[in-house]
C-alpha cells in the first residue's frame, strides 16, 4: 500500500527554486530518509507533503488528501516534528500531551506515551529546562497523541549530542516495529543509513540519487579500489608502469579495481619502483563517499557543506 | 467549526503558563494597582488633607490673667477651636504650627519652604482690649493654591473677633449651610480609577498579543499548532478569554486599592461588564493584527509601541482629556481606548448611561472589525 505519492514537486521562491521537479513513492510502513545538504530543499518538500506549504506544480497525495486542501483532515491522521521543535516555555511535557489530546479529541495514557519516547524521568519537569535531546522527544510524544500512520520528522536530532540522537533513533527504531510509515529528512549520513529503508539523497531542489544505501552505492560509487600509502613519486612509477588508473591525493594512491588482478600488477609495480609505503588495503566507496560525489561536498554537523567543490579523480 | 471544548483545553494551557510567569503576572495585576496607589498618592495631597500653617505669636505678655491672653485665643481660634473647647467645624481647612517668637519668621518660612504664615504681633492683647487698631500679617504666595483659603480663614477669625469686641455675647446671625453637588464632589482619584482600569484593559493584552504572536510565528509555533485540530480563531478567543478573566480581576484589585486608600466615590453596576469584555477583546485582537502583520518581532514591538503609546497618555487615562489643547483632544477622539476611558467614566463615576451607551456602540464597532480583521489576516501557515 502506497502512503505518500509525489510526482515532479515544484516550488520556488521567486528565482529559488526550492524543490525543482521531484517524485518518489513511500510505501506503508517504510521509513522513507530524505539526505541532503541545507538548502537542498528536505524542508520545503516535506512541508508541502505535511500541508504547511502551498505546491507551486506537479502532485502531491499522502494517505489520499491532497495536504493542502484537505490539511485540516490529514493533520488528524499525520504526526510531525518541524524542524527546531518548540513549545510553550511553561508547560511540562506531561501537560504538553494532555493538551494535545485535548485538541485531538482523544484518550490517551500520558505515561504510555512518555515511556514509548523514553521520556518518563523529564514528565514534570518546564519545557524550557529540558535539554535539547529532551524537547525532541517531547516532540516525538506530542506526534504520537493521535495515533498516526504517518509521521514526518523534519531533522529531529540535528544539533544533539551523540547519546541523545542514538536515543532518538531507538524511539524511531520502536515506532517502526509497530508498523508506522517514517518520512525523515536528515543531513547526517549515518542516520539515514541507520533507519532508513530507502533514501533520496536530494541536492538544490532535486533528487540526485535513490534507493537502499546498498543500491545507491552500486549506482554512483565507483567500486572496489586499491589503496596504498606512499608518495607522489611512487603514484607517478605505478602509473607509468601499468595499464591502471591511478589517483593520488595527500599521501594516499587509490587504484580503482576493474577486476581482482589489477591490485596484482598495482602492487608488483610498487614493489619494483624500491620506493617505501605503508599500509594496503581495498575498499568500496561508502554513502559519504557516493554522498561527497553527489553533492559536491561534505556536510558539517549543521547541515552547511564544509568542502567546496573538488575533484576527487585528480590523476596523479 | 469552534470546540468550546479545544477553547477550554487552550485556555487552561495558557493561563497556567502565564500563572507560572511571575512577570507578566506583575504587570498584569500589581502594576496596575501600583499605578493608582502612587497617582492617587500624588495628586490627593492638597485635595483632602489640612493645610499646615506656621504661626509665629510675637505676644508673650505679661498677661494680669489667662483670660487676658487673647493672642493664645486667636491662635486656638485659629486652629478652629472655640474657647470652651469646642470644634467650629469637623472639616477645619488649616492647622497652626507655632514658631518661636525669637525665630526671624520670613527666613523661618523660606527655610521650611512654605509660602503660608501667620504673623501675630507684640502688642496683640494689649492693644485689642484697649480698642486700638492692631494687624495681623498673613504671609502668602497669590499662586499658591492654598493662599486663598488661609488668607479666608484668618479673615473670618478676625470678623468674629471684631464682633466680640463690641458684643461679647453676640451670637451670628448668618451662617452658612453646606450642601454638595455630586459632580463637584469628584476628587482626583474617582476619576483616576477608570482610567487606570482603561489603561490596563489596553497594555496588557495588547503587549502580550503583539509579543506572543510575532514570537510565535518567529519559531514556528503557529506551524505547529496548524497540525492540531485548534483553530486560529479558537486560539485567539482563548487569549481573549484569558485577557478578559484578568481584566475582571485587576478591576477589582484596582477599585479595592481605590476605595480602600483614596476613599474613592466609584458606582458598581452591570453596565460595567460590556466594557470589561470587550476592551480585552479590541486590544488582544490589535495586538494579534500587528504581531501577524509584521515581519519579525523587532518591528512587532516598534509597530505595537506606536500604536499603544499614544492611547496610553491622550486617551485619558492619567489626566481628563478636558485639559489637553484642542488639537490633542481632537486626536484622543480617533483611539478607541478614548471611548472605553470615557464609558467606564460615565458608568463609573457620573451615572451617564446615556453617554455610556453611546461610547459601548463605538467601543463594540470597532473591535469587531479589529477582531474579524486579525482572525482573517493571521495566518497559521505559509503559501
């Protein structure tokens, strides 16, 4: 069964194009990743997917509404965390979920929900004294009030401490085992290959790669290489000496493996050039690796690309 | 569709954070409060009180006997005391302070920085009972407000000396009989009353309105609650309600403090109720248009600024507007806290149901377009 159907999303903001013709399908009960460097539009999209933001083109259908004519209907039916989840300083999260079932028209048991979020210790305690991991979960609780299928968690541990966010992710880890559908958007790379399904690595309003991790990187990443630790030197003498592609990069030669026998003939030249190196090992490219390729850089822990464009194949 | 229900749910929220903020719990209902006590303070001084007078009795004697010592009569007339011992008047406007006679009384008075004294020379008794003309000084600033009544009192001191001297027995014939008119019993603070309480319905709800809304919609809390099935309506009669709840309790304290400090003269009666309900409603829906009309806080707050500070001071809140010039009456005329101030005034304080209609159809007109306009121009989300 299909929850969320988008086919070529469109919405800019005067010559911005925030979300530049996407589509994908989340299936019930997948949690569906959405990566991507600030900017690259994971908000905008999964804003007009929860009816916060008006489409400027293409379709849009989750649960069957279009979010935002029918907002009011699927708000009852959808839990979501915006990004930077904030609520009433003076409310503890206990009262934060009474008041909600209050909106919702629904009974609930707060301290259920407080334990299914791992939240029971902080219950009483003002919201502006949690700590940050904390309001997330509060966030987390105040979603679930009204038993949804669907939840859209808009970067829920960005700025968290490394305990608070594995925390998070055995919440969201509980949450799919009771069979919810998870739309998350994140720029941790991590997160999404921890939880997620599926992901759509997404870059300036578009979707640059999809699928499992495992299918992505066999898609974009470039195989299993040779790397040897050595000088430019030695880099040059492999190069010369046989037919293989060679890359060198700060004291680092990569050579890309088009079958298990080139790291023969890398080797056997290296040991020929009577040069030093060091340690050897094969690897496949990783999802930051495929990640780095398709968006031209690396993201910090706020989401901003940290490395400029580069061009990883700088042939020695 | 509204839910009483999601109301109630909101409003419990709301006020039990504003509960818990002991700062807004200050502004909202001991600053109020405060205010009345420190104008009432300082504008019913010279109103109510009795007027110190210092008194210097140059007549020392030596006297045949007490009898004869009419300067110490003089200065017990003075005080409004007959020689039996009996008051002339429970409301008696000045109280003798007596100087030494060896102080120099022009530089005693300018030390103690008071422009009303009573001169009463050497010769007072001696010269009185021989028949001599003898005069007493009295010392007096023409801009003073209080000139005039000591410089009235002496005068009268003096007549009924006069009289004595030919007929000690004489009894006046005229006298005067007092009767008051209510509107010239209004004092200061009756009047001081409805106009904090106008001042009040306004700066409360409107700076919480203004902040709470453009904060709000700074950290996406607005988004959030779109996501519930609370209404942008709801949620702005909740505020309402809270305001109007607060409203009704800082009335109260205030006309407390009024009555019980001031003595305050103020009427109680049904007629009060539609302007406590509505003011809160016209200023918490201002101050929900400004928050959603403007782009941040900052500009919220300066928007919310320009347009409070003008009522707060021309709507006559602090002063009756009959003082001001022309022009700035002409001003208070178009703020609507003008017609609220001056409806509580004629419920409160001149029994002027007739005007007070009058200023509840403004009052009524005005905020429910203010509140139609602020439920229709906020917006819980984004295009």
């Amino acid at each position: 069964m299909i929850s969320i159907e988008v086919s070529s999303l469109k919405k800019y903001y005067g010559e911005i194009k925030a979300v530049d013709g996407i589509s994908f399908t989340v299936e019930k009960g997948e949690i569906f990743g959405l990566l991507g460097p600030n900017g690259a539009g994971k908000t905008t999209a999964i804003e007009i997917m929860e009816g916060l933001r008006k489409k400027e083109g293409g379709e849009v259908k989750v649960l069957g509404l279009d979010p935002w004519k029918n907002g009011y209907e699927l708000h009852k039916k959808i839990g979501v965390i915006p990004q930077e989840f904030t609520l009433f300083e003076k409310i503890s999260p206990r009262e934060a979920i009474i008041y909600y079932a209050n909106l919702f028209g629904v009974k609930v048991d707060p301290d259920d929900i407080l334990k299914e979020v791992l939240l029971e210790d902080s219950a009483k305690v003002m919201f502006d004294n949690l700590s940050g991991g904390q309001k997330q979960k509060t966030g987390l609780a105040l979603a679930l009030v009204n038993s949804p299928e669907l939840l859209f968690l808009d970067e829920p541990t960005t700025g968290l401490d490394p305990n608070a966010r594995r925390a998070i992710w055995e919440v969201i880890r509980g949450l799919k085992a009771k069979g919810k559908t998870i739309i998350l958007t994140t720029h941790y790379l991590d997160e999404a290959q921890q939880l997620s399904d599926r992901v759509a690595i997404m870059n300036l309003g578009q979707i640059a790669a999809m699928g499992t991790v495992d299918e992505i990187i066999a898609e974009h990443g470039s195989g299993e290489r040779l790397e040897i630790h050595g000088s430019k030197k030695l880099a040059d003498y492999i190069k010369a000496n046989t037919e293989l592609k060679v890359e060198y990069r700060k004291g680092m030669i990569s050579v890309p493996l088009e079958q298990k026998i080139d790291a023969l003939a890398a080797l056997a030249a290296a040991e020929q050039s009577k040069l030093d190196w060091g340690e050897i090992h094969t690897r496949r490219d990783s999802l930051d690796d495929v990640f780095i390729k398709l968006v031209s850089g690396m993201v910090d822990e706020h989401g901003e690309i940290i490395v400029e464009s580069k061009n990883n194949n700088a042939n020695g | 569709m509204v839910s009483a229900k999601r109301i109630a749910a909101d409003f419990k929220v709301f006020s039990r954070g504003y509960l818990r903020n002991k700062f807004g719990l200050f502004f909202g209902l001991i600053f109020p409060v405060i205010l009345i006590v420190i104008f009432g303070a300082i504008f019913s001084g010279n109103s109510s009180g009795t007027i110190t007078v210092y008194t210097q009795n140059q007549d020392t004697g030596p006297f045949p006997s007490p009898q004869l010592d009419l300067a110490a009569q003089f200065v017990q007339a003075l005080n409004g005391t007959l020689p039996d011992g009996t008051r002339i008047s429970d409301t008696w406007p000045i109280r003798v302070e007596l100087v030494d006679p060896s102080e120099n009384f022009t530089k005693y008075l300018a030390d103690h920085s008071s422009s009303d004294g009573i001169l009463i020379p050497a010769n007072f008794s001696e010269k009185y009972l021989a028949g001599q003309m003898v005069d007493v000084t009295v010392y007096g600033n023409p801009t003073s407000s209080t000139s005039g009544i000591v410089s009235g009192t002496v005068s009268g001191v003096i007549n009924s000396f006069n009289l004595k001297y030919y007929n000690p027995d004489a009894i006046p014939i005229l006298g005067i009989a007092s009767a008051t008119v209510n509107t010239e019993q209004t004092q200061y603070v009756d009047f001081l009353i409805p106009g904090l309480i106008g001042f009040s319905i306004l700066v409360s709800p409107m700076f919480s309105l203004v902040n709470i809304s453009s904060e709000y919609k700074k950290t996406k809390l607005f988004k959030q609650l779109s996501l519930t099935p609370l209404t942008k309506m709801e949620w702005l009669a909740s505020k309402v309600l809270w305001y109007i709840v607060l409203t009704v309790i800082s009335f109260l304290l205030m006309v407390t403090a009024g009555v019980l400090l001031f003595g305050a003269h103020i009427t109680l009666t049904v007629w009060l109720i539609p302007f406590l309900v509505l003011g809160p409603m016209l200023f918490a829906s201002l101050g929900m248009l400004v928050g959603t009309v403007t782009k941040n806080p900052e500009t919220a707050g300066v928007i919310g600024n320009i347009v409070t500070f003008p009522m707060m001071f021309l709507a006559g809140t602090f002063f009756p507007i009959s003082i001001m010039p022309q022009y700035l009456q002409s001003i208070a005329h178009v703020l609507p806290l003008y017609y609220i101030v001056e409806g509580l005034n004629n419920v409160m304080v001149y029994a002027n149901y007739t005007g007070a209609v009058i200023d509840l159809a403004v009052v009524g007109v005005i905020t429910v377009v203010i509140f139609a306009a602020a439920v229709k121009l906020f917006k819980w989300r984004e295009d």
